[in-house]
C-alpha cells in the first residue's frame, strides 16, 4: 500500500440491503485502490452481522415501493457480504462492531458473522480514522 | 479556482425532495466558495433524476408528518434541480449516475435529464473525491 | 488543543433519537480527543433542538421494530443532549441552526435550546468545516 493513502471509513447504522449493498461497492472500490477501509458498524447495521442472520432479507429502505423490490431484488449483483470478503481478500479492510451497541444489544463477538473482526468504542474508530474520509450510511 | 480548494463529493441515494433539497443547497455553497462539486447518483435519488420526474413530487423523508409536510412544501425555495443548475453556472459541478444503479433499473444516459453529465462506475467516483470531503445523503 | 487537530463536522437532517445519540457519541468521541467538532442542524433535526423539545420522544428510525424500540429505549445510556453538554465541557463543540431550515420551520433563536450556539447559513458551514471530515446523518 502507498504510504500516502488515506483510510476511507464508514460509519454502517441502517441495516436495510440496499444501503449495505450501497457500503460494500465503496470498500470494495476503496480496496481496490490501495486504501485501507474501517468499518464500525452501530445500531440496525451491526444486526445485520449477526452470525446466521447476514443472508436474511434486511428489508429495503422505506423508499422501496413494491414495483422497485422486486426490481432490486431481481438484480444479479453479488451479496453484500460477499463483496465485503471480496474487499477482504483485495485490501486491508477492518471492520469493528460499536462497543455500545454491542451492550445496547446484549450482543458478544461469537453473536456475529467471522467478518466481523473486532468489537471498539467510538474513540478507537475516530483513531483510526485519521485524516482520510469518513461516511455515514 | 483556487488550486488548493479541494472537491466536496455527493454520494446521493435517497431520492425524497428534502435530502435532494438539503444536498443541492450544499453543491451551491461550495461551488459558490470555489470547490469542485463531485455528485454520485444511486439507487432511489438516480431515480429523481430521470427525465421527465426531476419535478415530480418525491415525497419526503419518512419523519415528516403531514403537518410538517405542509409546511416544508409552503416554502418558497427555489427546487433542487434549480439550485444545481444555479451551482454548475457559478462553479465546477460533476453529476454522474452510478453505472451499478442504471444496470439495476435498466436505464440509459437518454432516460436522464440533461443535469446529469455521465455514467461512471464507483472506482472513477473514489478517484474523483481525492482527498477532499465525502457525504453520503 | 494541538493546532494540527483538523474538525469533525456533522450535518444533522434526522431527528430521531437514535441517529441523534450516535452523532452526540461521536461528537464526545472527537472533542475527548482535542478535535473542534462543528454541528449544524437541519431539517428535522433542527426541531428536536427547539426548547422545551430535547427530551420529547422523538421516535426512533424506521427500521426499529416494536421489540428493538424496547431494546434501546431500556438501554441505560444518556439522553443525546446531555452527551452534547458533555462533549462542550471537555472541548470546542459549536452547534449551529442552519438559516434556511430556521426560515422554513418560522423558529427564531429564543425557540431553540440554549444547546444551540447561533444560526448560520451553508457558506459559513462550509467554510468552518475546512479540511476536517463531514458527516451528514
């Protein structure tokens, strides 16, 4: 990795499969061009890292009418966890689960899904995150 | 433009009037100061985008009550689509569909109205936002 | 604070609960570490900052089911606000009304809470936000 590569960083709190889907594009985009990813996943999206529950139907965001489901859902796009191991496997990705949603959720690290590598408070990610960009979805 | 201004990038995915609105009134502030504006259309604000609906009503986030609807809708702004033609006269503005959402919904660039200026695919978007900053909406 | 420490700012346009407390929990998060953190509130957010109004019910996202609201509601953390008082004892913390959602919403600055430091409009949030990190939540 080039030294001068800032770290691009994501904030995951909605758990719905488009904006997961929307996530795993970027840090696979990101990984692919040589720039660490963190991921800290809060709320509704640390859900959907449950182990046994990443391929259950997330639900789509609100904005989804029916006719658009099953549009989106025909799409023969790779699953987001899918893309977020392929990111994985190009990169230096690392994704954390936020330490009080963790307790907010009575959640343990052996509740979730083995790409989850680690569980942090919110200073250990804003460490991290340094001088690269940072999004929240 | 001053060389040293960096882009403030736009990944837009909701497609309700209110984040389009609050989206297009950040594109006209920086424009306005100088900054390269990067705008990346997925999924539902791809949508709004399309030509013939930019007018269309897009509903509103779902937190607005109909009281509140009322009143947002009685304001008299000027409409988003507005206020980013207003932000490409007056700076360096770039609107690009997400290549992955018009696959999704089985558009082409003639299915767009004119605002939006291409397609790309998201690597061509992480390398468009440099080290600037990135929102995701 | 080291005169190298660039701002997190965060554009707050939703005023549920939930997404209020993980953007108070990273406003303590950076101003614990010496970085200014720049608030500017629109939209619905900016009502849930009105006076009086800070510790209503101000719903949860959508995506919580009846048993999650029960969940998070029973999670013994503190209210978004006081984490807000917090993050402005222990460091430089500015929290802005956006002008043109204080126009909209026909509120003037006795209708907020005194957490609230002034009104700005996006120029002025831009140009504080300069080359730190932007969340919009």
């Amino acid at each position: 990795m080039d030294e001068q590569e800032k770290p691009l960083s994501l904030v995951l709190f909605s758990g719905t499969d488009d904006k997961l889907n929307a996530a795993a594009v970027l840090a696979v985009g990101a990984a692919a061009m040589g720039r660490p990813v963190n991921i800290f996943l809060q709320y509704y999206a640390l859900r959907a890292f449950r182990a046994g529950k990443v391929y259950a139907n997330h639900a789509l965001a609100w904005e989804a009418t029916d006719a658009l489901t099953h549009v989106i859902r025909a799409h023969p796009g790779q699953h987001w966890s899918e893309l977020l191991k392929q990111a994985k496997d190009v990169g230096e990705v690392n994704i954390q689960a936020c330490a009080l949603s963790m307790d907010m959720f009575h959640l343990k690290q052996t509740d979730l899904d083995p790409l989850v590598d680690g569980i942090e408070g919110v200073a250990a990610f804003i460490a991290s995150v340094s001088d690269g960009q940072v999004l929240f979805i």
